[in-house]
C-alpha cells in the first residue's frame, strides 16, 4: 500500500518496487493498493 502524496514520490515508490523485484520470476502481477482519494487525482500514465 502507498501513502505518497504526490506524482514524484508516487514515482519513487514505484521505482523503489521495480528495483526490488528486478530479476524475480513473478508468478502474479504486481499491483499498488491506492485507497487515499488524493493519490487517485495524480496523472495516470
């Protein structure tokens, strides 16, 4: 679940999850859990 409160730290959270995952055999997507309505108004890209 992310608690970012704007576009850039959505991003680093984002590029934060990538690099942990980087070289894994994942057998499900990966998915972010967005509850707080703010984060809902970042531009979606």
């Amino acid at each position: 679940m992310s608690d970012t409160g704007s576009e850039s730290d959505a991003r680093l959270e984002a590029e934060f999850c990538l690099e942990n995952i980087q070289g894994l055999e994942l057998e499900y997507s990966v998915c972010f859990d967005i509850e707080d309505k703010e984060q809902l108004k970042l531009n979606n890209r």
